[in-house]
C-alpha cells in the first residue's frame, strides 16, 4: 500500500496503487482524552474527508472507499451514529464503497445519488 497521510487509527487514508484510496475515520469514537470527532458540516474533520475524497479524484483514482465503525443507513439494529452531514457528503462526492462495522450485518445498496427531488438523505 502507498504511504499513510493522516494519525494511524483516528484520520487517515492510504493509497492502494492507482486503484482505490482507503479513508479511514473515526466519528463519535473517543480515541483520547480528547472531545470524540463528530464530523458535521463545516468541522475540521469534515473538511479533511472531503479534502481526501477531492484529492483521490484529482489524481484519477477510480475507487474511493471509506471506512468507519458506526453506521448511518442501516436496516440492522443500530440508528444512525453519526451526522447526516457526513452521509451526504459520501453520496455528493460519489464514494464508491461506506464500509461499516458496528451492527455486524451484511447489508449493501445500490449506490445513492441526490437530485431536484431529493436534495439531502436525512438519517
């Protein structure tokens, strides 16, 4: 895999050739002492996933995968345990694969898109 950018285990994404970035994040998991990250619209954390996401683009590469331990859209167990904002900035950058862990199912969709009619995906 290509070089690590971002903290190991909090933020970060590596590149896997020219094939697919992996971003990994970490909202509303208290990692430190520190305030757990929430990424809403317009936090620093925010704009560093949609930095990553533009950055992927830009250097062509066709797959952007991320990963994170809550989930959001989910038919499982759990409600959404993270903002909105960050769905809606997945399906506005058009990332291919969200990687989720928390409700240990196995669920998938086809690929959400926004339009006149539908603006925004409201968790």
């Amino acid at each position: 895999v290509g070089s690590l950018v971002g903290t190991y285990g909090s933020k970060y994404y590596f590149d896997y050739g020219t094939t697919a970035r992996f971003i990994m994040i970490s909202p509303n998991l208290q990692l430190t002492s520190t305030t757990a990250p929430t990424y809403w619209e317009g936090t620093t954390d925010y704009q560093w996933v949609s930095a990553a996401i533009d950055d992927a683009r830009a250097h062509n590469i066709p797959w952007v995968i991320v990963g994170l331990h809550y989930n959001c859209l989910s038919v499982g167990q759990y409600p959404c345990q993270y903002t909105s904002d960050l769905v809606n900035l997945f399906v506005q950058k058009k990332v291919d694969i969200v990687m989720n862990g928390h409700d240990q199912t196995y669920q998938r969709s086809h690929q959400l898109a926004l339009s006149s009619s539908c603006t925004r995906i409201n968790s």
